[in-house]
C-alpha cells in the first residue's frame, strides 16, 4: 500500500512538502518495510480542506521529463524505437518547432496515462492545458489526493490562489526611445501578449478596432478572456497595452483577460492564458508575455517555486516567449511579490523618468531591470506602478527583437541589461546591480544591424527548371553582423556554398541569391531575404514557349 507523511517546510502560500512513502507489506510496521519514494509539494489548504470532506480546485503540477518518457513508453513498442524517438527529441538538427509539436503530443499522452490512475467519482479535470505541464482540476476525496502524489510524475499540487491583484504608476524620454523610433526599431510583425483586466477596443490607441479586431488598422491582434470576457473593467489593461504600443509601434497585442469582471484574478485563469499566448505564438509571432499583476503584502527574499508557473515560464521560455512580471508596489527593499519571484521570471521594478528608484517599488538583488512607473500616461490613462515600468520592458522586447531574431530569452536580457543606465536608489535605501533600460543606450552599444536599401533586381526570358543567379551585391550602413533570412531561395556569402539557413552579414561583405525558375513558360517566380531587418525580393521569369508563337503565326499567314 501507499500513503504519505506530511512534513512541515515553509514554502509559498502554505505550501508543505509531502513525502510519499511505499510499504512492502500491507501489514507493514518496521521502519525497514518503508521505502521513501520522493518528497512532493502540496498546499497545506488543499489538504485541510480534503480531510474536511470538502471539495478543492488545485493546479496539478507533473514532471516534463516523466510525462515525455510515459508516452514515449506507450506510444512505441519497441525498445530500439522509444531510444530513436527520445535521440530525435534531443537532436541538434531537428527543427525546434517540430521539437516542440512532438513534446506536446507525448506530454499530453502521460498526463492522460497518470489520471487515469484516478477514481472518475474522486477526481473532475476542469482545464487541461496542452502547451503546459500542468492540469486544472477539481479533487473530491483525500484518496485522490494520496494517488496523485504517489505517481512518479506528480511534482506537487496545489491551491488555485485567487486573491491575485492588478498592480498600480512623457517615460519614452526615460527609456532613450523617441516618438517616432528609427526605421527598424519599431517592433513591426512582433506581438505581446497582456494577460491583465483586459482591452478597451474603443481606445484611440489601438486604431480603429470597433468590430475589426485583427484587421488591419487595428493593434490588436487578438482579444479573449475568462468566460470571453475581453472588455477592460478598470482601464488598467487598457493602460498597460498602451504603454507597450508607445514603446514598439509597430508591434500588436493580444489581450487576455484574466480578471472577467473581478478586482482580483486566480491562478487557473492566468495559466490558461499563458497556455493560451503559447497557441497563439506562430501565428501572431509572440514575442512576450506581459503580466503587471501579482499577490500583495507578500515578499519573497528570493527566488521561488511552486503553484506551476515555473514550470509555465520554463514552457514560455522554451517557445521563445519572455515572462515579463511586476515586481509589486510594498516598497519591499529585499523582497519580490508573488509571481514575480518565480524561477525564470523576468522581474521589473519601478523608477521615476530621472532614473530614482519609486519609493513604491520592490527591489531585490534579483531583480532583472527597472523602467519608468510614475504617473505614466498611455491611451489617455494615467497610472503609477511597477504594472506600469512592466510593459516598457515588453515593449523594449518588442521593438528590438527584430533586430536579434536568433537571440534567446536570456541573450535579449542580457542585451538589456548591459545597455541599461544606473539607478539613483535614494536615501535608506539598499543599492543593488539592477539597471533601468535604455533603448538609446543599447542601439549605440550594440550598433545598428539594419543595412541601407539594396536591390538584387529581376531577370526575365530565362529557361524553365533552372537554377538562376543574381549578381553579387554589398549591402552599406550597417555596423554589426545583420542577420539573415531568405524565403524561396537560397544565398551565398562570399562565394561560399549555397544555403536557406539562416545566418549572419558581416559589414563589408557581399551576397548573392538564387532560386530556380517555374517549369512552365511565361512565369515569374521570386524570393524574398530579409538582412538586418531590410527586405528585397528577387525576380525571374521564364521565356515565353516561341514554338507555339510561331505555329500561331504560320496559322494566320495561311
């Protein structure tokens, strides 16, 4: 039999660490006849409330690496295909989105294995999420508590919190980013997702959207909701966006709102709009998931775990999307709010348009960047809070990543953070190595990667099923290695070998492309090649069929 043992550990939100315990014998009384398993984290509320006969919402949290060997075990028969699959899963040359689409297909196949490990009458699935390891749920009985925690693949369960706040503060100055941005620092084709108390589609800020979100003209890309609910209740999400949009006006948003019509949020719903901002990521190129939202009254001295958004942001991370949260507005000067504390977090603090620490803010020495939070106004909107410096740094994110498309989370942040300017921590205040941004700093560290306008041109009458050329060019006005992409075509650099991979120009080099013309007469065909964020195309058609020309010809002359 199984059962386990609580032991008391101070953790967040009541949390307890559980260690699960096998007996050899049903009748077992020795210590000797008891193996220890592993230790589990469950809320303390979740198991008060069951022992009371009471029902519970929890978030149960599973180990990625266990749920991917369970499918894999009960997908493929074979001892020799499950070691293919698991080498394919970790192989350099697959296509990481193709990584990505078979994780979550053998995920979901060992979440289903382990609840069904469950009694239908003690256990209620409310929300799966697919892109997460984590599932929405409803426990009825301590009996289903005690079998969850004594699968191998169960990582802790616990409490779905719901007292989770909004939190509340000319800042372009500030950040080094004027009005109008220089031509490729405009966020333009990027997307971030704002999970907060939703969007006021009516507001001038987000272009004309009034029946024609996703349309062109319209900054939102994309609006949902708990219960579909996407209107804003309390212009905070209104705010919040905005100030990502004055920041990047190139990018969009895609608005989530985790609150409904409520003052406070759960952590059900804003999982699910993480595991929704994941779905979405491809087709509205995802970039960031802003979150100015968090527990008040509560810092945590370092960084923390649990309650299944490590492993969210672990899952955002590895999509390449960055969680940007709010630190919280305490004044805490050693503690971050709860979810900002979570283990691969990008945590944002609050100063003035001077660069001062706001006497508001959370500060910790790990916290990752400070921007603007005193009365900043955006869609005509004043507020004050780290909610407010949060999406200066999604949209800092926004607007640069185009640049650096081959950056990961962690080299954007670190770009960040190293072009950032000092911080005034003011007086009784501890002063810690976290830096404000500054996008103007960063473009002159880093140096413009964007070439002047360059043409590869077109040509014409050129036979069918062929590769054709374009003539070497080199592009000027850059400074840095430009990144590049091509669609339809290949390029080579230098004279080196062909290729469609992407990768990167150097200044001073040169470049060609080519690409093989259509099978059929009289057709163009062209690609596309993105260097440093300047695209051109180019062009080739093939001949027209002159034999059928000419029997047209001798047909009339006839």
């Amino acid at each position: 039999m199984s059962f386990y043992q609580r032991l008391m550990v101070p953790h967040i939100f009541g949390v307890i660490l559980v260690t699960t315990l096998f007996c050899s014998a049903v009748d077992a009384k020795t210590p000797s006849d008891i193996e220890i398993v592993e230790s589990k984290e469950v809320s303390s509320s979740v198991i008060s409330a069951l022992q009371q006969h009471d029902n519970r919402e929890v978030i149960i949290v599973f180990d990625e690496s266990q749920l991917l060997t369970l499918g894999i075990v009960n997908t493929y028969g074979k001892r020799s295909d499950k070691i293919q699959i698991m080498s394919e899963l970790n192989a350099s040359n697959l296509p990481h989105e193709e990584k990505l689409i078979r994780k979550k297909a053998l995920r979901q196949v060992g979440k289903k294995i382990i609840l069904q490990k469950l009694n239908s009458d003690d256990y209620e699935k409310i929300l799966d999420y697919d892109h997460l390891p984590l599932v929405f749920a409803r426990l009825k009985s301590h009996n289903a508590l005690s079998t969850l925690l004594a699968q191998i693949g169960v990582e802790g369960v616990y409490e779905n919190v719901e007292n989770i706040q909004p939190i509340l503060s000319s800042s372009l100055p500030a950040i080094g980013q004027p009005i109008i941005p220089p031509k490729g620092w405009e966020g333009a084709g990027t997307t971030v997702a704002v999970l907060d108390t939703g969007i006021q589609v009516s507001n001038a800020a987000f272009g004309n959207c009034i029946g024609r979100i996703g349309a062109s003209g319209c900054k939102i890309a994309i609006a949902s909701g708990v219960n579909g609910i996407i209107d804003d209740y309390n212009s905070h999400g209104t705010n919040v966006s905005a100030i990502v949009l004055g920041v990047a006006p190139g990018a969009r948003i895609a608005s989530y709102n985790v609150f409904g019509t409520s003052s406070n949020a759960n952590t059900s719903d804003i999982l699910n709009g993480i595991n929704w901002a994941i779905a979405n990521k491809s087709l509205y190129k995802i970039v960031a998931v802003n979150m100015s939202l968090g527990v008040p009254n509560m810092g945590y001295l370092s960084i923390c775990s649990g309650l299944g958004f490590d492993a969210a942001f672990s899952s955002l991370r590895s999509y390449g999307i960055n969680p940007v949260v709010a630190a919280g507005n305490d004044g805490f000067n050693s503690g971050i709010s709860w979810p900002a504390c979570t283990s691969g977090a990008t945590r944002v603090g609050a100063v003035s348009d001077g660069g001062v620490r706001a006497g508001f803010s959370n500060i910790a020495n790990f916290l990752s960047l400070m921007a603007p939070g005193i009365n900043v106004t955006a869609g005509g909107i004043t507020m004050s809070g780290t909610s407010q410096a949060t999406p200066h740094v999604s949209g800092a994110i926004a607007s640069i990543i185009p640049k650096y498309p081959f950056d990961s989370v962690d080299q954007l942040l670190n770009r960040l953070k190293t072009s950032g300017r000092s911080v005034y921590w003011g007086s009784g205040s501890p002063s810690y190595n976290v830096r404000s941004i500054n996008l103007s700093q960063f473009r002159s560290l880093y140096g413009d990667e964007m070439p002047d306008l360059f043409a590869f041109g077109s040509q014409i009458d050129v036979e069918r099923n062929v590769w054709v050329e374009s003539d070497f060019i080199t592009p000027m006005g850059y400074q840095v290695a430009a990144p590049v992409t091509i669609d339809g075509g290949e390029y080579s650099i230098n004279g080196t070998s062909y290729t469609f991979s992407p990768g990167q120009l150097l200044p001073g080099n040169s470049i060609k492309v080519r690409l093989r013309s259509s099978s059929q007469y009289a057709t163009t065909t062209s690609l596309s090649i993105n260097i440093g964020g300047q695209l051109s195309n180019f062009a080739v058609k093939t001949k027209p069929n002159f034999g059928a020309v000419n029997v047209i010809l001798q047909l009339l002359n006839n």
